[in-house]
C-alpha cells in the first residue's frame, strides 16, 4: 500500500509542479529576491515556508538539499519540475549512515563553484523552527554567509502539520523579509550562531524588520 501510494504521488508531481506555476504567476509580490546579488550564497528558510520560498527561486537553477530516502524521491522530482537542483543527503555532520558527511560535501563543493543552496533549517522533521546545526557547519567550512528569508501571504492555508505548512492561494500579495546575513567564522561557537538564525527566522515569521545590506561586516 505504502509503495502504491508513493508511485501515484510521483506520477501527480507533474500536474501539482504547473500549478504552482500557474499559482506563482497570480501572485502580487511586494518585491522579489535580486538574486544575482545573492548568487553564491546559503539561503535559509523554514520547512512549512518551503513553498513560498520556493516560488521566488523557480527556474534559477538554486540547490535544494533533499533527504536521500524514499520520501525524498517526490521533493526532488518536484523541485526539479519548478527548474531547481537537487542535492540528496543531509546537513547532519558525522552521520555518514544519514548520508551528512557525502550532503555536506556535495553542498560545500557547489557552494566553492559559485552556485546558491537552499536548506529548510528544521526539517525533515521538525521541531518547529528548531534549527538544525548542519546549516552553521556548512557556513562555517565554506565561509559562504547564510541569508534567513521568509515569505508571507495575506491568502492562503495554514496546514495542521508540525511545520505549519502553508499553501499559498492564487492572487495572494506576498511579502518578502530577508534578514542580515550571518556570517560564521571559523573560532566561532556552532550553538551560539544556531541560536542566532533561530532567533532571526522567528523575527522574520513574526513580520519584524530585520533586513540589511549584504555589505555587513562580517562578526
């Protein structure tokens, strides 16, 4: 049953990735991501904003980390109907059985190409906006800074799910909020700096103005 139910979620990815195009195409958006002025860096975002985030990248070739398990077989088929790249494995660092030291590589050696990641900091699984410390590792070792963004719409549907997944409705307007990059220095502390994402992407979810200049000093 539970195969039956995965190969028919895959056949439908299609016909859901064009109607999040035709969805993408109604919305009035306050403004959008320059992403050639983010091009290269570690984009952060919460798993249940995932759709909304994902909506301002379409057909820009970013890198998306998806689990390397069955149930990421949809994810990546999805992500790459709306024009993404998709990286299987993990950010969990030392846990080669998860796939986290090969996700890590992968992300680091595309990161030194030039190339923009994107990563649901609480997934696959939650807690809610709990981040995960794979991210910060990650910037860390490639010394990339990581940009928290977080998308909101005066229409759509807030799922019952641990990760508050939200659906956009065609013709919402959407607000973008973008934090100040963080960057992440080699003799800093991995917790302090998980805290500190944390911290910005719930200002973010919560509207407070927190966007800054790329051009910030690195601290």
């Amino acid at each position: 049953m539970k195969k039956l139910k995965h190969n028919t979620s895959l056949l439908l990815v299609p016909f859901v990735a064009f109607l999040i195009r035709l969805i993408h195409k109604t919305i009035r958006w306050d403004k959008r991501i320059d992403y050639e002025l983010y091009k290269g860096k570690i984009i952060a975002l919460l798993h249940g904003n995932a759709l909304g985030v994902a909506m301002l990248g379409i057909d820009r070739g970013i890198y998306a980390l998806v689990s390397r398990f069955r149930d990421g077989d949809i994810a990546e088929k999805f992500l790459l109907s709306l024009g993404y790249r998709v990286i299987r494995g993990s950010t969990e660092e030392g846990k080669p059985q998860k796939g986290g030291s090969v996700g890590l590589l992968k992300l680091l050696k595309v990161l030194k190409e030039g190339q923009t990641v994107a990563i649901t900091v609480d997934g696959p699984k939650g807690p809610y906006g709990k981040v995960k410390p794979g991210i910060i590792l990650l910037a860390q070792k490639s010394g990339i800074p990581i940009i928290p963004v977080y998308v909101s719409f005066d229409w759509s549907i807030k799922l019952n799910t641990w990760d508050k997944f939200t659906l956009p409705l065609p013709f919402s307007r959407a607000k973008v909020r973008i934090g100040h990059p963080i960057w992440v220095l080699p003799e800093d502390s991995v917790e302090v700096k998980r805290e500190e994402l944390e911290e910005v992407l719930s200002s973010l979810s919560l509207g407070k103005p927190l966007e800054k200049s790329l051009e910030r000093t690195k601290s």
